[in-house]
C-alpha cells in the first residue's frame, strides 16, 4: 500500500429507457428536447439527462425516471455500454444483454450497487448492498457474507470491480474491506476507516490497474489509497487534507495504465495522471435534484461515460442527494441514517415546526407537503439536524431545510403527525422500540423511488397498518 502523491490532478468544473442505436457526433442532445452543442477543452461531449458521453460514442440512455442510476461500464469492445439502476436493471446499448437480476432477489432495503464487465466473456457481474454477486454470462465465483440489521454494524456492499485478464473480482465494501473472488488480494482499508456512528467516513469505489492489477479505493471524504497500483493524487490530497463538503462517488482507471479520474457529487471531475475530457460541471448541465453517480472509461477512444443519478418523482426529489457518507441504519417510526451535510425538502411544501425536546438534540422539523401524491402529508427531519428555514416558510425540492453534523444520533426522517404538542412521528403507536412501523417502510420505499440508499427493515414484531389511502411507492 502507497499514499503517496506524485502528480497533481486536472480538475473539470461539473456534466432512463429506450434503446437507441449509436451515432458518433460532436452534439449534445438534451432528453428533455434541447439541442445544443458544447464543448470542453476540446472534448465531444454528448449527454442526456442520466448519462453524459465526453468523447465516447453515446449511444442511448435510461429516461429520468426512477429507479436511479447507480453505475455504468463500458464494453471491452469499445462498441457499446451497461447501465445499472438501483432495482438491478441493466440497459444495454450497443452491447448484448445479458439478463439482469430478477426483482425478488433484491430484499427489501437492498439496493443494485455496481456492475463489472466480464472481459473474457464479454458478461457482466453485479452486485447488491447485502453483498449478493450474479453473474450474466459471467462465472459466480463468490460473494461476502453480510447478515441483516444494521449497515453501522455490517457494512454495505458498494462497488464491484473486473480484474482485467477476466480472472475474477473484487468486492469493496463500505467499511473499506475488500473481497477478492478468482483473483488475489491486494490490500484493503478494512479496519483503518471512520466507519460507524460517529464522524463516518466510507468507501465508495474502487478501480483495477490494468497495468499492475492493483487498485484504488476512494473514500467518501476525498482520498484515494492505492494498493499496488501507483499513487497519483486524490482530491482530498488536492485541498490540502481538508474536505470541502463535495462527496466523491467514484473512481476509474484510464485505459493503458495512464491514471485515473475521480467524480465528484456534483459533477467535477479530477484526473491524476490521465487526460481530461470535460465534466458535468463545466457544461453546466447537471439536472436539478440529481447527482453524478459512476463514470466509466471507453476503452476505444480514452474517453469516458458519467451516469446521472436523477429519480423526480411528481415534482419530488432525493432529499438526501448531498449527504456525504451516508449509513442507512434502521427503520423504525422512520429511517435512519448517519452522514453529514445539507438535507432538502422532498417537493414544495409549508414549514410547521422546528424544535421539541422529546428528540434528541431537540429538533424536529416538520414541513407540510403543497403538491403530488403526498399532497397534505407532513414530513419530519430529526435529531442531530440544524435547521435552516423558518416557520411558515414556503420551500421547494431546492431548499435545504437543514444541516446534519456527525454525532451518535444522526438522523431519523420520514412520515409525522399533523403538528401536536409533543411533535410525533406518524408511527409513534405501532413502535415498540425495535420493529419497523408501516409508516417508516412506507418513507422508506419512498427514499428509494427518490434514488436514497433505503433504510434496513427490523425484524421485531408486525409493522401494522396505514390508513385506507395512503400513497404507496
């Protein structure tokens, strides 16, 4: 293992499911029907609304609807691309699919969190929060085990990555262990990171040397390690050991050994030691409520593709698409979670309170939601939470109801009483202290409709009912 630097990064300021023949062009097509050319340090870009193309060929993408764009992965011929989304589906454009994962292996509060091109078969794996690996046209080779209950306590599956000889694979996990099927090990940031309840920071992707077969893994917080794979930088390194609050949410290696390039939340793009083809960033094309989410290099042309994580629901949005380090925990009166960073509304909506000292740290927001299927419905934001509105305020899907700092407590979010004196979740009378109310299942489904990592179902007692009419998700 190497920490060293010993290049400084190129930084681009920020760039769901018809199957579209390719077409290789100097255009950027809008989904939402704008047409436009831009260009960046020279780059052909092409981008629809989940999946930006800076000089590699696009050839289709998902709609912007929901489920989420979670990560993308070129073909081995440079003919075409996968695009994974949360449920497990796999759109294929230019290449041949080869199946996905069907809905009922994904359990509830399990999420699609990587795919990985198979180049001895040209298949693919993917893999699921709870550590589940299937293979499509690829051999299963292994998986981790990761029990039920709590991510705090048995971290997440997020990210797969392809030894490059198609020998095997590597699963990284949120705590920065590392699981090598077919394949040797190489090191991992098991047991080094701070991963739990308090000032969490984790792994969130990892790519393969194809020079050395080492690799990197990138934390949440902006560091990139490398273990036998040369250290080039990291944005953390760039800022001086400092994180600036932008979350970094994946890692690709350059073809031929040249470096690798590091995606931003927002879109930034930095390269260390490989050349830099534009970002979201610099178009400026980044669609509101949404998030870069992957990037994968096309092994043609050098270029590479950045999917879009954006899920707009009835004029709802991802009210945690900011949150650095997020750690689904339990569902119970509503879901947990343990990260920091600003929260949003989920739609337009009127703010009813602020504060109770029944919660922890005393607050909890509530805000009363104007529009779609929740039309009516009050929201809650609570615990270790600052807020950042005022009663009576109007606010939208843009507006940042309040911060959330690292601490025990963390977060809990989700459906609340109409306003009562004490402020109440929706489902303070099914609680009894372990289980998971139907009202926390209910936001939770909704989290994830939205393109949120889903809170994690407890097993202690029946759930009990909602009201004849609810929304469900």
């Amino acid at each position: 293992m190497h920490y060293g630097f010993s290049r400084r990064a190129t930084r681009a300021v920020p760039v769901r499911r018809a199957h579209v023949a390719g077409l290789r062009c100097l255009l950027i097509t809008l989904s939402i029907g704008v047409l436009s050319p831009i260009t960046s340090a020279g780059a052909a870009i092409r981008l629809s609304s989940t999946l930006a193309a800076f000089d590699a060929p696009y050839l289709g993408s998902p709609s912007a609807t929901n489920p989420a764009v979670v990560a993308v992965v070129a073909g081995a011929d440079g003919n075409g691309y996968y695009v994974l989304r949360s449920n497990g589906e796999v759109d294929a454009y230019g290449e041949p699919s080869y199946g996905a994962p069907a809905p009922e292996s994904l359990p509830l509060g399990t999420t699609a969190t990587g795919i990985a091109l198979d180049s001895a078969t040209g298949g693919y794996w993917v893999v699921s929060s709870n550590g589940k690996v299937q293979g499509f046209n690829a051999p299963f080779l292994g998986q981790p085990h990761i029990p039920p209950r709590g991510w705090g306590q048995h971290p997440a599956a997020v990210a797969i990555a392809a030894a490059p000889d198609g020998t095997g694979y590597y699963v990284l996990r949120a705590n920065g262990a590392i699981g090598a099927y077919g394949v040797k090990g190489h090191g991992s940031l098991g047991g080094h990171l701070h991963y739990g309840t308090t000032a969490p920071v984790v792994a969130v992707a990892l790519a393969v040397d194809p020079v050395t077969g080492g690799y990197w893994i990138a934390t949440s917080t902006g560091d990139v390690v490398n273990f036998d794979a040369p250290g080039d930088g990291s944005p953390l390194a760039s800022s001086r050991g400092r994180y600036d609050g932008v979350p970094v949410t994946a890692i690709a290696a350059a073809t031929g050994g040249t470096g690798y390039y590091v995606l931003r939340a927002n879109g930034v793009i930095d390269s260390y030691g490989a050349t830099l083809h534009g970002s979201l960033a610099a178009s400026k094309a980044l669609p509101e409520g949404g998030f870069a989410s992957a990037i994968a290099v096309d092994p043609t042309t050098d270029g590479y593709y950045v999917a879009i994580d954006v899920a707009p629901l009835d004029g709802y949005l991802n009210p945690l698409r900011a949150l650095t380090s997020l750690v689904p925990q339990e569902i119970d009166q509503g879901v947990d979670y343990c990260a920091s960073g600003p929260i949003y509304a989920i739609g337009d909506a009127i703010v009813e309170n602020l504060y109770d000292p029944g919660w922890p740290s005393g607050v909890f927001i509530s805000y009363r939601l104007t529009g779609g299927p929740a039309k009516g419905l009050y929201v809650f934001v609570a615990e270790n939470v600052t807020p950042k509105v005022a009663i009576g305020e109007h606010v939208t899907a843009a507006t940042v109801v309040g911060v959330l700092h690292d601490a025990k407590t963390c977060l809990e979010t989700g459906w609340a009483d109409r306003p009562a004196s004490p402020e109440r979740a929706a489902g303070h009378l099914e609680y009894n202290g372990k289980n998971s109310t139907a009202y926390g299942l209910n936001f939770s489904s909704l989290l994830q409709a939205l393109g949120a990592r889903p809170g994690l179902p407890q097993p202690f007692g029946p759930p009990g009912p909602l009201p004849s009419g609810w929304p469900t998700w």
